[in-house]
C-alpha cells in the first residue's frame, strides 16, 4: 500500500488520456455537426459546451500522463 493508496497508475494514465480525447472529439465534431445541421446557427449554451469540452479534454490529454504516468509514481 503506497502513500495514496492502491491506486493503478498506469489505467488511471490511459482512462485520462482516453476521456481527453473523448471530451475533445465530443467538442470539435459535436461543433461541427451542429453548425451543419443548423444552418449556421446554435444557440450559444451549445457553443460554449462544445468549446469548453474541447478546452477540458486539450487539458486531460496534456495533464493524465504527466500527473499519473511522472508525479506521482514518483512521490510515492
């Protein structure tokens, strides 16, 4: 048992990295495909999901490894 736990670096890495890049897909073709189907025009709650998704999976995706897969393996 290490200082946090029983905690699974390498799945918790992979399940952040994966949920990154799900957040970002979700957010650049969710965008996309509204704009498509709409015409052009959405309303701007769904904007700002899908800009926001994009931003927080950009986050995951640069974060997971270094916080997960580097820091804190290496504090434990």
């Amino acid at each position: 048992m290490g200082r946090y736990g029983d905690i699974d670096y390498p799945r918790m890495t992979k399940t952040g990295l994966g949920l990154g890049l799900a957040l970002f897909l979700f957010g650049a073709i969710g965008a996309k495909v509204a704009l498509a189907v709409s015409g052009g025009a959405i309303p701007g709650w769904e904007r700002t999901l899908f800009f926001d998704a994009e931003w927080l999976g950009i986050a995951l995706v640069l974060f997971s490894p270094i916080i997960f897969g580097i820091v804190l393996p290496l504090t434990e």
